[in-house]
C-alpha cells in the first residue's frame, strides 16, 4: 500500500533530554529548551536542509535515524513511505547524553503517524518510540515535557509528569569528545548490593518530590548515585570534577546529563554572573563549553 502524497506539511519542536538526573536510572527524564525543528513535506526525492549543530550529520541520507524510523515503522504497517523532504534545526549536542537519538526516533515515528495516516494515539506514538529505544526516560520526557517518570509493565508504558513550570536554571557542560550509550551502559556492573539499590531508590523519591513540590533543597541529596555514575566517572572525567560543586550554594544539583559525557548542573534562578567561571576552573578548562537553558514543555507539532 503507497500513502497518500497528498499530506500537509508537518512542523515539529522536539526538545533535548536529560535521562536519570542521578539516581533515576532509565526511569527519569528532564525535557530541556534545546530543540530539533523539523519542517517536513512530501517530495519527489528524499532530500534534508540543516542548520544548527552538526548540520552535515544531520544532513546525511545514509544511515538517518529519523528517515530509517520514518520508513521502518510505515514497512512495518504495509506502506510505502512518501519521500520527503525535510528542514531541520538542531540545537541538541550530538553523543552528549542530551538524548539525541531519542528526539530523532519520536521525530520519525510521528513523521509516519502523519504522513502514512496511521491515525495513532499519543499512548501508541510513545510506546513505538520507546520500543525502538529500548528504555522510556528520554521519548517519554522529551513528549510529554518536564520531568516526566516512565515504567513499563505488563499492560504498556506508564508515565507521570511534573515540574514543567519550575523556574530553574539548567546548565549543560559539554566536553569535546562525546560516548556512545552502548559504550557506557558496557561499563556497568551485572550486579548491585542492596545498599546500593536501596540508596537509590531513597534518592529517586526524593528527585520526584523535589520537582513536584518545586524543592529545589533536596536536589543536593536527591540527585546522588550509586548505580551508574561511580562507574562511569572513568570515561566521563568531568563528572568527579564538578560533584562538588553542590558546595555551592548557587548550584542545587549535579548529575551526568543521561549516559555522559555531558553534565547537567540545576542551579537558582537568577544564577550568580560568575558561574560559568567557577564550572571552567573546577573542570580546570578555560575553554569548556557550557549551554544555558531551562526546562521544556515538551513536543510541538502543527
């Protein structure tokens, strides 16, 4: 079955995310106002214009997440996917934890929605997505915006949201050279004790708690790990550097932003002008990159 070329145009806002946020591990996500735009027609060729970050791997054809999900889930339903032609502006760091791929698999999977007029529901788009990632933290928080918790049972994906209007700065610092999920997931251990396990879910309660109430005091406590951070300090150098930042009192919490390398710091709103200065220094690099923004409502489409 081909799908109708006659489709209108699709605007999409997809925002970065920022999974665990410590110790929420594959259950916590943080919608961030850093966004992938896309703008998307039906076309004679498949063809993408980029702008923004990364704009030549955006740009590619070969091996595009969002085209080869766009076309995978339509080949899965019995239709031949409409070529299109797609404008995009990326504002999300690539291979940084800030969930990249997961904005691109929900991009490609409500490109199919809507031009193979699948008609699905919100609950179908998200457990297509989540799926496809394997884990639900970064498709949930990046749909549904704010810090969104996400667990999946025997019935499907379950989500609860809150703190979409919370007035906290983020900071995201960026070191140069980026990691893949899978590498990072291989440096974690088969098994934890049960101190570990009960520590964490201690601190998760807390995280939930501090965003739902607006508790910007607990975040210190809240967001400490001992599931996945101790072992993936190694490969993200900029972590142990910048944890004791919390000493701050400007600074409210410190976590690898999902997998790393990235950091995501939650500081008070209005943050000390000096900030950015005291990150570089304890991360000892003058030239660290650091991206300000703030929490997201999650998906636009029209």
């Amino acid at each position: 079955m081909t799908a109708s070329t006659q489709s209108k145009p699709l605007h999409l806002r997809l925002p970065a995310t920022s999974a665990n946020l410590g110790p929420g591990f594959d259950a916590v996500g943080l919608a961030m106002a850093l966004y992938l735009t896309i703008d998307a027609t039906v076309a004679e060729d498949f063809h993408i214009e980029a702008t923004g970050r990364s704009p030549d791997l955006c740009a590619k054809l070969e091996n595009n997440l969002i085209l080869t999900t766009y076309m995978d889930v339509l080949a899965v339903c019995g239709i031949l996917a409409p070529p299109l032609h797609l404008h995009l502006h990326n504002e999300i760091p690539l291979g940084m934890g800030c969930g990249s791929s997961a904005s691109a698999l929900l991009a490609g999977v409500l490109l199919a929605n809507h031009f193979g007029d699948l008609n699905w529901t919100s609950q179908q788009i998200l457990e297509e997505a989540c799926r496809r990632e394997g884990h639900p933290d970064n498709v949930a928080a990046c749909y549904l915006g704010g810090m969104t918790v996400s667990a999946i049972t025997k019935d499907g994906l379950v989500t609860a949201t809150c703190g979409q209007n919370l007035n906290w700065n983020l900071l995201l610092a960026l070191p140069s050279a980026s990691l893949s999920t899978k590498k990072a997931r291989s440096l974690l251990p088969a098994h934890y004790s049960r101190d570990d396990a009960v520590a964490n879910i201690q601190a998760t309660a807390l995280l939930v708690a501090a965003f739902t109430q607006g508790r910007g005091d607990l975040l210190r406590t809240a967001m400490q790990d001992r599931l996945h951070q101790p072992y993936r300090a190694k490969a993200c150098p900029l972590l142990p550097l910048l944890l004791p930042l919390t000493e701050n009192p400007a600074v409210m919490g410190v976590a690898l932003s999902g997998a790393g390398p990235s950091v995501l710091l939650i500081a008070k709103s209005p943050s000390p002008a000096t900030l950015d200065d005291m990150i570089r220094h304890a991360a000892q690099d003058s030239g660290l990159e650091i991206v300000h923004t703030t929490i997201s409502t999650g998906i636009l489409q029209s």
